[in-house]
C-alpha cells in the first residue's frame, strides 16, 4: 500500500513539474523597446547576413515572419548563444552589454511582422492553399523552392523533396520536426491539420 502512495504521489509530482513547464513556455514573452531593437539590428551589422522585408544580407534567414517561426524563449536562448543550438552555425555569439539588448531586438522583430493571411482556405484547391501557405509562413526565408522564385539556399533547397520523401514521411515532419531529427533547427510551425495537409499536398506536386 505503501508503495502505491509513493507511486502516486511520484506521478503528481512530475505532471506538476510538466505543466510548470508548459505555463512557463506559455508565459516567457519579452518586454523590449522595438526603437531601440531597430538601432540594435543597425549598429550590430544584423543586417550584412540577414534580411528585413528581403531588404538586407542573404546569408542567413530573413527575419520578417522569425517571431511567427520562433518562440520567444527561443529566440532568446538562440540570440545568447547560437553555437550552443546549432553546431558549426555562421551566427557569432554577440558581445550583447546586456540581456535588455536581446529583448528589446526581439521587439522589434515584432513590428516587422506581417499579419497571416489565411482567408483562402475552404475556397482554393488544397494544392494552391499550400503554395499560399509557404508564402505566408514565409518558407523561402531558409529553403529554396523554384516555384517561381528561388527562396534561399541556406538550408535544403524543397523544390523536389518530394522525389525524395513521400507525403506520410512529409506530414509527419512539419507536425513535429524534432520527433523525427532530435536537434534540427527547423521550428515547429502552429499548424493545423488542414493547413499541414495542404503543404504536403502542394509539395508533393514539385517532383
């Protein structure tokens, strides 16, 4: 008997310690001044790599839609210290003189964020909503996909990912990236089950 009331008492305990971390992740949201995050993105040289609105370096990401692909948390952690995330990454560890810098970037990385528009789905074939839903998550700001335009080339390029993958292996992948390849740097999008299988289905027609 005894042993059972430490089983259950043990089992509280750790739903507890997964639901503190839920609330946690839920509720770490920065507080920042998106003026001078503007003038941190200048004065730092953010701009010689990365893009704002396509306006900028090409070598890494474009930053335009980064606050709808990254939690907050996690664009912390990665500004802190990129190496630590992504191994052999070309982003340097920032000398920041003070956390304050990160969070008020972060802000700013907010007003440059475009507003989803996801009005198109139910009235479009569910391929045409997939080729509108890369545009709006912003896909092509790491990948390439010659449809028409190129995209960036700084992770692998999509434009035939379905000769290699079949669209089970494709579903799975954008529900939960990390499931499949712990520790990849693609993000966990908020999709829906009708949005994720109209991405599928829209990268399943580019063999």
């Amino acid at each position: 008997m005894k042993r059972v009331k430490a089983m259950i008492l043990r089992i509280i305990f750790l739903a507890c310690l997964v639901l503190a971390a839920n609330v946690y992740a839920e509720t770490f949201i920065v507080s920042g001044d998106p003026e001078k995050g503007k003038e941190i993105f200048k004065n730092k040289g953010c701009a010689i790599c990365h893009s704002i609105n396509r306006v900028g370096g090409a070598i890494g990401p474009d930053l335009t839609q980064v606050t709808i692909r990254r939690t907050d948390e996690r664009l912390v952690n990665w500004l802190k210290d990129p190496p630590s995330l992504l191994k052999d990454t070309d982003m340097p560890k920032v000398p920041w003189e003070s956390e304050q810098e990160i969070f008020d970037l972060i802000a700013y990385f907010k007003t440059v964020k475009k507003d989803m528009d996801k009005s198109f789905l139910g009235k479009v074939s569910k391929k045409e909503a997939g080729k509108r839903l890369v545009k709006e998550y912003d896909c092509k700001s790491c990948h390439r996909i010659k449809d028409p335009e190129s995209g960036r080339e700084r992770f692998p390029d999509l434009t035939h990912e379905a000769r290699k993958r079949n669209q089970k292996w494709l579903d799975k992948w954008l529900k939960d990236p990390q499931a499949v390849k712990s520790g990849t740097f693609m993000p966990t999008y908020p999709l829906t089950d009708e949005e994720r299988a109209a991405i599928v289905e829209y990268l399943s027609t580019l063999k």
